[in-house]
C-alpha cells in the first residue's frame, strides 16, 4: 500500500465544479486560500529553522518539505483558477476580494460576492441562510447539531433552512 496519494486531476476537478452550487464554488476557493495561507506560515517556520537552528545552515527533510509544499500551494492555485473560470462560465461575478483572498483584513476570511440582487443562498436576499453560512464558514462544521434548521435556530435564523457548509 502506497503513502502517498494522488491529487485529483485539474480536468476531474474542473468537471466536478459543473455540479456545485455558486456559494459552494466560493466556500471551495476560500478553503483553498486558507490552505495555502497555512503551507506559506509553514515554509516560513521551515525556512525560519533552517537559518536559525539547522546544523551548518541545512536541512535535507525541511528542504524537501519546502519543495512539496509550493508544489501543493501550486496546484491549489490552479484550482482557484478553475473555480473562477467555472463561477464566471456561470456569468457570476468573481471579486477581486476573493482573488486576492482579503489580504490585510486580519482574519484571513474571504467573502463570497453575491449575485445582484440575490445573496446565492436560495435565491434569498440576506436572511437566516446567509448568516448561518458565512458562519459556518468561519466556525468550520458548526456546533454539532446534526440539524438544518437547529444549525439556523443556533444562528438567529428562522429554520427556514439555507446552504450549511
């Protein structure tokens, strides 16, 4: 058995979008924004060490982590290029916001630009489905009520339902 597994296919994943949502499309790029974020902390700290601490300047398996961790930032890149050529294919606007994944913000958030007039979320317009997203957004899988309309009562909303992600 093999350690080591193989990243989907650009074509697989670009074919595998077709079938997501727009809110789902723009909690995907901000997942993989977050990820790298976390790889580029960590090849700071590998580099870090390896100035600071390694015997004489150098460090094989830190180097060798470096080197897979820009291979993996890279294909995380051509992915948010997919996902943008997919939401824009589907005439939604792809901001500049989420391109850049908010930099300087301070959380390390992105937001998912809404359609005009329409949030993404069921067609609504703002509502209980949007602030239980954008908050499982952030909380990650939320608060471990196994329900649709227990997660929406939890955040305020209505239980009208909406996209949990």
């Amino acid at each position: 058995m093999s350690s080591e597994s193989t990243p989907i296919a650009p074509a697989a994943f670009a074919e595998a979008l077709k079938s997501l949502t727009l809110p789902s499309l723009y909690a995907k790029a901000s997942e993989l924004r977050n990820s790298i974020a976390h790889l580029q902390r960590s090849n700071a700290e590998l580099a870090r060490y390896i100035a600071e601490d390694a015997p004489g300047g150098r460090d094989a398996e830190c180097e060798e982590a470096i080197g897979e961790n820009e291979g993996v930032m890279e294909r995380m890149r051509e992915r948010i290029g997919l996902l943008k050529e997919e939401v824009e294919g589907r005439g939604a606007r792809w901001s500049e916001e989420l391109e850049m994944g908010r930099e300087g913000d301070g959380d390390g958030e992105s937001a998912a630009p809404a359609a005009a007039g329409s949030n993404g979320v069921n067609g609504n317009e703002g509502g209980a489905g949007t602030r239980a997203a954008s908050s499982n957004q952030r909380a990650g899988a939320g608060s471990g009520n196994g329900t649709a309309a227990g997660r929406s009562q939890e955040e305020g909303g209505d239980g009208q339902g909406g996209v949990y992600l």
